[in-house]
C-alpha cells in the first residue's frame, strides 16, 4: 500500500506539523525571557557543582582548571550563561560536543548521548550533561527526529537547563506529533501554569497545541489521518522497519473497522425503512385518493452476512459509505478512504495487511 500517497492527501492536518521547523521557531537562546519562577539554574549554583565535582572527578588536572577558571568570578565576563556551558561542555566532554556538532553540521542522526558506564567518575559535571541533553533534544525535534527528541528530553527537569520553557515546550511538541496524548495534555498544562513568563510564540502554539489534541479520540478518522502523516515522516527520514509496518497495519485495521462499521449502521436503516412498509418501487398515491393497490406484504430480508473482504463491495455500496463519510468528515479524509479501497481492490486477498 502507498502510504506516501494516502498521507500526502492529508495537507488539512499540516497546519501544526511545521511547529517544529526551524524557519518557525527560535532557539532558546534567541533572547526569549524566561520568567524567573521557572527557577532555572543560577551562574553561581553551577559555579558551586562545579567546584564540587572538581574535588571528587578523576577527570585530568588540566581540564579541571581550564573549567574552574572559564567560571571564575574575574573571568569572561561577556559569555552568557548558555555560552559558559557550550564551552565547558567542549572542555570535559570532546565525544559529546563532536556528536553534537556532527548532528548540526549534517543532519544525520548520532544516536543518543550517553556516557561510559565503565567509568563513572569520568562523567563530566551533571548539569553539563543535562544541558547536552537539552540541546541535542530540541535539535532533533527541529529536524523531525521526535522519537529520538524525546529519548533526549525526558532526562533534565525544568529545574536543571538555561531555558526552562523551551524544554517543556519542545517535549510537548514531540508528543503531540507522536500522538502521546496524556503526556502532552500533562506537559503542556505544566509549561502554560508559568504562562505569565512565557515567550510569545511558545504561549500561542502551546494553546493551539493543547485544543488540538484534548478532543483526539482513538480509533477515529482523525487519528487515522495523522498516524498516516507520522508514517510519512519516518519513511523520508529513511525508516521503514517494524514501528512503520505495524502502524501501516493499524491504520489498515482501523479504516476496516470504520468501513465495517458504517456499511452495518446502512444496512440497519434499510431494514427499519422496509420494516415500516416503505417498499421498494411503489409510487405515493395522489392527494385524495383512497389507496386500492395490495400486494403479498413479504419483504426479501437484507442477507447480514459478510461476504469477502471490504474492498468486495459493490461500486454502489463503496459509494454509499464513501458519501457518508463525507457528510460526516472534512473531504481530505474522503481522498483517503477512496486511496484505501483502491488499495483493497488492487490487493483483493490481502485482507488487513
């Protein structure tokens, strides 16, 4: 089955589908506030871990002072905060700055950040690696990489990054696209709690966010259309392993459902409108008139039973579902129920896989 083709007629669900992208949003470190009740943390409280895991890493003595002075109170003061941990991430942790560059530079995805559990009194400082984290995270879901954005930004809590807000911001973006509907109603109420300090942008797709995806009901049409859309990014990022062919098969199996389920509801209508005597080919009798025409009253029972597959149909029952669903649904799922039965009839006997 063309997944590509069916998700590419879905353009009604992309209006938030380029939340993500870079020419939309800004970096963190853009100059976008943060209202100080997101506590992020101060210059001087990761000046203190620093010193701290300074006393206790085994991490080399020339890396320990290049870090101690870089921080030290008469040294650069022009570097922001987020500057200092770009360059004190360069300093302790080469392997982590070099994937993080690597991701940048080309856009192929590096794996996730991980540290050596061989040597754990290596590790360079926590902060710095949940500022690793929160960077190479954001950077990911900018490219479309939600599943492995999230692996990233599920770590630091608001609390342990530059920019609170984004981290929630971003986290919640990546489960709307993935459909995680509970974790995105949570963080997004979270991050729209501290909303008197949030950027404007955040403030407005968040909300926008948050409407979107409260109504989402499972095993609807809806959810239908954007399980196609996600299966439409992962084969352009070059997947096409276990996670799409499975959710090829759900989205097969859910549109069976529906089909199924519409053909039943006509069929009961045509049986309650024979059973109230609404015979087939009669003509209304005339104002006035008594009615003098009699027949035998027997009425041929609708067979209920299932024969074939869905895409068996006849080209006048296709029809009659196809119409329903258009008066019930926007036309862009129209397009993609007629991709899915010519699917059906092209592969007769391939059931729902």
């Amino acid at each position: 089955m063309s997944f590509r083709r069916i998700a590419s007629s879905l353009t009604g669900f992309a209006a938030l589908a380029g939340l993500l992208s870079s020419a939309c949003l800004v970096h963190a470190e853009s100059g976008l506030s943060v209202s100080n009740r997101w506590t992020p943390p101060s210059r001087q409280q990761l000046s203190e871990e620093l010193t701290a895991w300074s006393q206790t890493t085994h991490a080399p003595n020339e890396t320990k002072d290049r870090l101690l002075s870089l921080w030290a109170e008469d040294g650069d003061t022009t570097l922001d905060l987020r500057q200092l941990l770009d360059q004190s991430l360069e300093i302790t942790s080469v392997d982590i700055w070099q994937q993080l560059q690597a991701f940048q530079d080309t856009g192929i995805y590096q794996g996730p950040i991980e540290l050596d559990p061989a040597k754990p009194d290596a590790w360079p400082p926590a902060f710095l690696v949940h500022h690793a984290k929160f960077v190479y995270g954001k950077w990911l879901a900018e490219k479309g990489f939600y599943d492995e954005a999230l692996t990233e930004l599920d770590e630091p809590t608001p609390d342990q990054v530059v920019d609170p807000a984004a981290l929630l911001f971003f986290e919640a973006a990546c489960q709307h696209y993935l459909l995680q509907k509970d974790e995105c109603v949570a963080t997004l109420q979270q991050l729209l709690a501290r909303s008197e300090g949030l950027p404007a942008r955040y403030l407005a797709l968040s909300q926008m966010m948050l409407k979107d995806i409260e109504p989402l009901e499972t095993d609807s049409l809806d959810e239908v259309a954007r399980l196609m859309r996600d299966i439409e990014r992962r084969l352009d990022l070059g997947r096409a392993g276990k996670k799409v062919r499975q959710t090829e098969e759900d989205v097969v199996a859910k549109l069976d459902k529906m089909i199924e389920d519409l053909e039943k509801q006509r069929q009961q209508q045509q049986q309650q409108q024979q059973s109230q005597g609404g015979g087939q080919g009669s003509q209304p009798m005339q104002d006035s008139r008594p009615g003098t025409e009699s027949g035998p009253g027997e009425i041929d029972e609708k067979e209920m039973k299932n024969k074939g597959e869905w895409g068996d149909l006849p080209p006048k029952e296709r029809q009659e579902a196809l119409q329903q669903i258009s008066n019930e649904y926007p036309s862009h799922y129209r397009r993609a129920i007629e991709e899915y039965f010519r699917k059906i009839a092209r592969e007769p006997s391939s059931g729902n896989n």
